[in-house]
C-alpha cells in the first residue's frame, strides 16, 4: 500500500473546513451512502462573486453627468459618449455591455454607496470585515458559515457551501458545517499512487479508518472528522455530470462560472446539498496603468461576458428563477487619480445583484463628489450588512438578525 505524498497532494482537489467540531457527535451518522444525498434541500442558490482588490467604482458606476468626476480623473475618466447610459447622470462601464442588456431586462440591480464605518484601508483587514459581517470584532466564523450551521446539524456528512478555487476564505467558516474548496470537478477523486492503483478502496479504508480514531486533542480529532468527510464527498461531486448547454468564455470566470452551473444543476436534482458557491476574479488594486491590457476595463469584459454565460446555462437548465449573484470587494478605490494614472485604495463602492429573481435598477443614492470625508473619500450611505440582511432573510429564508448580530434594513432588490 504505498503512498506518495505528492500524488495525495497534486491528485486531490478538494479542501474540506470545519471548525470547533464535538467528536462523538460529528462522526454519528456519517456512514449514509456515499451518491446519495437528502432531496431537502432549497432549490435556491446565492452565488457571491468576489473582486479581489478592491474595485474602483467610479469606473464602473460611472457619473458621467457630473463635471467633478472628468475634474479628478483627467486621463481615466471615461467619455460620456462611451459610456453605456443608465439616466441622465449614471451609466455603465463600456466593457459591461452584456451586463447593461440585463439592466434593461430588469435582471441587474444596482446598489449604490455600499461600505461600513470607520472604513479600514488595509486589504487583510477589510476582508476580514467583510467575510465575517463585523467591522469591530474578529469573529470565528464567517457570516457564510454563520447560515450554513443553521442549516446543518452536528454531524451532518454534507457538504453545504462551496469556495469555487483552491482554498477556503474566511465567510466559509462554521462551527459544524461542511464546506469544499473545489476549483474545478475535473481529476477531482480520492488520491492514490498511481503505480498502485488497485488498492485504491484499501487507502480509503485505511484512511477512514484513522480518521475516525479518536484522539484526545480536539483539534486532530476535528482533523480527522473532516478526513472522512472529503473522504464521503469526494467520489460525489467527482461523478456529477460536466455537460453544458451554453459555450463559457475560455476564461478563469468563465470556467468557475461553468464549474457552479455544474453543481447548481446537481444541487437541483437533489444529487448535493450545496446552495451557497463563491467565484472570484482577481486584478482590481489598480495602483497604476489602471487601464493596460488586461487591468480594470478588460477584467470586467470578462465578467460581463462570463455572467452572460451563466445566466444563458441557467436558463437553458430551467432554473434561473433559482439562482442570484451578487458582487462584492473589499473596498472601493479614491476619487481623485493618482501620479501612476491609478487609483488608490478608497471607502464606498457599488455591488450587482443579478439574475431572474432580482427587481432590477438603482438602490442607494449616488456617489456625491461634493460631499467627501475629510480624506477625499466617498461617503457611504448603505451598510454592507443591509444587503447580507436581504440576502438571507429575502432569498435564503433565514433569520438575518440572528446570523449579523443585530438588525439592518433589507434593500428592496428582491421580491
């Protein structure tokens, strides 16, 4: 029964997380069949898009109608005529075309002026806000993983939210829930040694079998519990279908979008229980040269491409009334350029909520250019836990004060 480390490492994709887990509790109950999967679950999915870097709303929400925008930004702001008009002052970037065929559907819900107070400027510590829902505390779990443990008793083999990359971020922590970290389905399987590829099930024996030992110390017996859950999960999500009925952009979203439509799918038949899955798209700290080839406007015509896709597979698949996206960065970017015709790290920011299920337009008030804090920044008008608040008590039916730690308004974007 040899055992290659680099095999077990290269081969196996998918990364498990728990937090503080009862041992005995955790491993009753685990031994349900490996395909099968309780058809309980919600039909609706959320789908958090995340921009890594912090993205310049500026340019993305683009007040065009305002003369103090072409003030600051004399060589990145866009022209008026570019710009994809949405009123007499607001518009979108040009890049978002698709996008804009969707607002004018109805499908794309604007919310404007979003950010927290005290606003912090460092990336890790944003983030961290953001993920977790508390711009005072650190706490232990993220605000993802704060409704996957309503959803999940301890003990409970499924797999509940799904991180579309090669690690877990921190909204994914639960105290008992399941979680993966899965950038793609393909070469998804349990690792072997490929010079020994019969022994394939004694591994997984072996392998279950120390995980389910029990240790004193109760960090390596949450270790060993979420062993056995890879190890019940992995042959399932490695066997899910791959077929798509829509040609995704041959891009890094276009291909974590098709991986998610994959599961949604399966999550629709009742296969998996996940309805939480995050994407990500990186190339939004835009310090300098903010508009070279593949910087700011070319990442977001890969996201309005991508998303196009995704809601064309949704559709084909009959379930786009099931599924809704939303956006969201760590923070927004200044008002005025910089020397390195970049902008530097900001406050307030629009986030998208998109797809069937939204009441399409402009929530928020717009960015006023007249009004900034003592820094030169924007101003925000709308709690980021406002659109959580909506997001879990509006679309995923849970108690949003309860997971948030106290009661913010919903914004009116869903029905």
């Amino acid at each position: 029964m040899a055992f290659s480390r680099r095999n077990f490492l290269g081969r196996s994709l998918a990364v498990i997380g728990t937090s503080t887990v009862a041992p005995s509790m955790f491993v009753k109950g685990f031994f349900a069949p490996r395909t099968a999967s309780a058809a309980t679950t919600n039909p609706r999915s959320l789908v958090l898009l995340r921009l890594y870097g912090g993205n310049d709303g500026l340019n993305t929400v683009i007040p065009y109608g305002l003369g103090k925008y072409y003030d600051n930004r004399p060589t990145l702001a866009v022209p008026a005529d570019q710009v994809l008009h949405i009123d007499g002052v607001m518009g979108l970037h040009p890049r978002l075309a698709k996008l804009k065929t969707h607002f004018d559907a109805n499908r794309l819900a604007i919310i404007q002026s979003v950010g927290y107070p005290n606003a912090s400027l460092s990336h890790f510590r944003s983030e961290v806000i953001w993920q977790n829902a508390d711009p005072v505390g650190v706490p232990a779990t993220g605000w993802v993983g704060r409704y996957l443990d309503s959803l999940a008793p301890s003990g409970d083999p499924k797999v509940r939210g799904v991180d579309v990359s090669y690690g877990l971020d921190p909204l994914f922590e639960a105290e008992h829930a399941n979680v993966f970290a899965v950038p793609n389905l393909d070469n998804l399987g349990f690792p072997t040694d490929y010079e020994h590829y019969g022994d394939a099930q004694n591994k997984r024996t072996a392998f279950e079998t120390i995980a389910l030992q029990a240790r004193a110390n109760a960090t390596a017996q949450a270790l060993g519990a979420r062993g056995f859950v890879l190890s019940r999960n992995v042959d399932l999500y490695a066997g899910l279908p791959r077929d798509l009925l829509t040609t995704f952009p041959d891009t890094d979203l276009g291909n974590s979008l098709a991986t998610t439509a994959q599961m949604i799918a399966a999550q629709d038949a009742g296969t998996i229980a996940a309805g939480i899955y995050q994407v990500g798209v990186g190339g939004f700290d835009t310090h300098a040269e903010q508009d070279s080839p593949g910087d700011f406007s070319d990442t977001w015509g890969e996201i309005s491409e991508a998303l196009n896709a995704f809601h064309a597979e949704l559709t084909a698949r009959g379930v786009a009334d099931d599924v809704l996206v939303v956006t969201y960065s760590e923070f927004g970017r200044r008002v005025e350029e910089n020397g390195s015709t970049g902008t530097d790290h900001g406050t307030a920011a629009p986030m998208f909520a998109f797809g069937n299920p939204v009441i399409g337009g402009v929530y928020g008030p717009n960015p006023d250019l007249d009004d900034l804090d003592d820094d030169g920044d924007l101003k925000f008008a709308v709690d980021f836990r406002e659109v959580y608040s909506t997001l879990l008590s509006r679309w995923l039916g849970a108690d949003a004060d309860a997971i948030l730690g106290a009661h913010f308004a919903p914004v009116p974007f869903l029905s």
